[in-house]
C-alpha cells in the first residue's frame, strides 16, 4: 500500500486486510517498544485485544543522501501491535524532518477504514500530527516530560495545544492529575498498576539467572532506567557504608555517563533485561530498592515498580517521592527514607521483613494490590474511549445522509 503511494516501506509484518469495524489505535510513543516494558506496553498489549494498534516510534536517522522511509514490523507476541519506526536523513532542518513525518504518517493511514483514536505519550509529535481526523484524541500523560533533563523547549507549548485538542486526558499518577485536573473538562486518574499474576512468579521455585546466582547474599536490587532520577551518589553511600550488601542494578543506563556511575565492589551493573525475565532477579533479591533522587524530574512520578516488588513478595525501600508516599507509605513492607543513614536503617528493617515471610506485612500489601490491576484499568479506559467515538458517529451520521441525499 505504502510503495504503491511513493512511500518506502520495509515491513516485517504480514500484510491484512484493513476491518472497517474495528477501530485502530494510533500510539505516539516517544519510548520505544522494546526499550522497557512499562506503562504504554501493559496499556496498547490489552488494547490490541479489541483494536489494531499501531506503536509509532521516534525517527531513526539515516545516510543524508538516503530516502525517508517507514519500517514496520510486529510486536513480538502481539500480533494486533504494529511498531513502525520512521527512518529520515540525518542532518536536515527541523522543518524538512517534520514535512517528511507527516508525508509518511498521511501514506501509513490512507488504508485504515474504521475509526481511528489518535494516542498521546508526547505532544512532541503533534507537530506532524495534528492534521490528523482522528475520531478520538487521547492524551496519556505518564510523566512530566518538561521537567526532564534536554526537554525541547517547545514542549509546554505543543502540551497545552496537545491538552485543547484532546478528548479525554489521563494522568500516571495523583501528582500529576493534581497539575492537569484544572487544565481540561475530561482529566481521569489512572495510577501505574500491576500484573500481579507475573510478578508473583518471584515468590516461587525461579532459578537465579547466571549473571546473579554468584553473587553474595544479602542481596538489594532495583530494576528500571538508570538516569537523571536515580540518586547515585544515594546508592554509592550505601555501598560504602555497608560492603556487606551486594547491590544488584538491572536496567539499562540513558542520559548518564558510563563514568559517572558509582563502582565500588559490592555494586554490579547487570545490564538491560526483559520484562519476562524481572521476576526470577526479583526472586533472588532480599530487598527491593528505589533510590530515586528528589529532584525536578521525579517531581511528579507514581513509579510502577513499588506494586511490582509487592506482588514479587519483596519489602521495598524508596526514598520519599511523593505519590509514594501517599499511596503506600502506610505499609509496613514500604519504608521511606530520605538520606543515606536513614535508608540504610530502613534497609536493615526491610531486610527484617524478608526473614519473616509469612508476617502481617505481606499480606498487608496483598490485601492493597488486589485492588489494582493493568486489566481493569485498561477496562476503564476503553469504557471512555467508547463514549467518545460513540458520541462522534452518531454527530457524523446526519452528515453523511445528506451528503447522500
């Protein structure tokens, strides 16, 4: 369809024929599908059960003398779940780039024929999209994207055209649906929630991964992005204050110099991993960490990792970012610290709980997960979107008599 409308394509994706019923949902992404498999991964995998989705990543950038071009491939796993992937020359103007990304986006949706819902992770990428008849607009706002470390000026001002054109607006957590709540008529509160079913594995038989079964116990772990919200000088004063603890980092390192992480003996870097494979590191952990710094960046984060550890069966120690500590504070298997003494006696604390397995904390933090779950969120979501498209074939429908008449 692509080439046949002077659009490279390289596609790794079976062809199908486009279904006028089902409604197609066109996620703007500025993290990429395979980068971590976080909020946008646990939303549009559930999506993809009742629409096709497709996942639109930021561009790659190619050989200047080369052609902008468009790769899609499948999800793997999910057969419903496009990832399209623009490719532009490096080096042009921001107005070539932008003109490009549209000409490739109008050619990518000439075939969809149902309704379509226009998805927001970014307004940076309303610039080539705003042209869009978009049968629904959703703004999903995961973070703060402005308080960032290298966030495009622009970016407050393509929010709020973002935030005016939107049909509904959802916030990652309390914090930041307290900043949006007064900016639009339709702002919902839908927290990071968890796949509890997953993340339980670590409470059984798993088999330590090779690159941490050596390592010596007591273990504290954390797993996600390390970057400009990790606190690194944190975890380097609690390697220091205590070389009896191994601290196990998994996640890749973005925005942070490869010299600027702390080494010292008892902290080991293992690398990116998949989300099928966190369960069996969170087993061999003791205590799950998250050292998170309080700075901008962190300001309004509800980070998905503390359910997570709780499913996991593992007592977490965070430093005090808010929506933590509004929503799990109250635990005992949470304990909240703001400098390196009192993290590492809440470490020690933490490290109590983990001996004592069958205690009142644990199922204290089952009894609060079993309120929450991707699926009943995504449930609620779609429950919305309905009423918008709903709304607008019926406003369309007189429209189209008469244009028939």
């Amino acid at each position: 369809m692509l080439s046949r409308v002077g659009v490279p394509i390289e596609s790794f994706a079976e062809p199908s024929a486009p279904d006028s019923q089902r409604p197609t949902l066109l996620c703007f992404s500025h993290l990429r599908w395979d980068f971590v498999f976080q909020r946008p991964q646990q939303l549009m995998s559930r999506f993809a059960d009742d629409m096709t989705v497709v996942f639109w990543e930021e561009p790659m950038d190619i050989g200047r003398r080369e052609i902008p071009f468009l790769q899609v491939r499948e999800a793997e796993g999910f057969p419903n779940i496009r990832v399209v992937v623009p490719h532009l020359p490096e080096g042009v103007s921001e107005k070539r780039r932008e003109a490009a990304l549209k000409r490739l986006l109008d050619a990518h949706v000439a075939c969809i024929k149902g309704p379509l819902v226009a998805w927001y992770y970014t307004p940076m990428m309303l610039d080539f999209s705003s042209h869009l008849d978009a049968d629904a607009v959703i703004y999903d706002c995961m973070d703060e994207l402005s308080k960032f470390r290298f966030a495009p000026e622009k970016l407050l001002d393509l929010e709020q055209e973002l935030i005016d054109r939107a049909d509904l607006v959802f916030t990652g957590g309390s914090s930041l649906y307290e900043a949006k709540k007064d900016r639009h008529d339709s702002v919902h509160l839908f927290p990071s929630s968890v796949d509890r079913v997953h993340f339980a594995k670590a409470r059984g038989g798993c088999f330590d991964p090779a690159d941490q079964e050596q390592l010596p116990r007591p273990r504290l772990g954390f797993y996600g992005v390390i970057d400009e919200r990790f606190d690194i000088e944190l975890l380097d004063k609690i390697a220091q204050m205590r070389p009896e603890w191994t601290l196990v980092m998994v996640g890749p390192v973005a925005k942070i110099a490869d010299e600027g992480l702390p080494r010292r003996p008892n902290i080991h870097y293992l690398g990116n991993k998949t989300y099928a494979q966190l369960p069996a590191y969170l087993a061999g952990w003791d205590v799950a960490l998250m050292p998170f710094a309080m700075n901008e960046s962190t300001q309004f984060i509800s980070p998905t990792k503390t359910p997570e550890y709780l499913a996991g069966g593992k007592p977490v120690v965070s430093t005090p970012v808010k929506d933590v500590v509004r929503h799990y504070g109250h635990l005992e298997g949470v304990q909240i610290a703001g400098d390196a003494e009192s993290f590492a006696a809440a470490c020690e604390k933490a490290l109590e709980l983990a001996r004592d397995r069958g205690g009142n904390w644990l199922a204290e933090a089952d009894l609060l997960l079993s309120a929450t779950s991707w699926h009943t969120t995504q449930a609620r979501m779609a429950g919305l979107i309905s009423e918008v498209l709903g709304t607008r074939v019926a406003a369309k429908t007189p429209a189209m008599l008469v244009a028939a008449e």
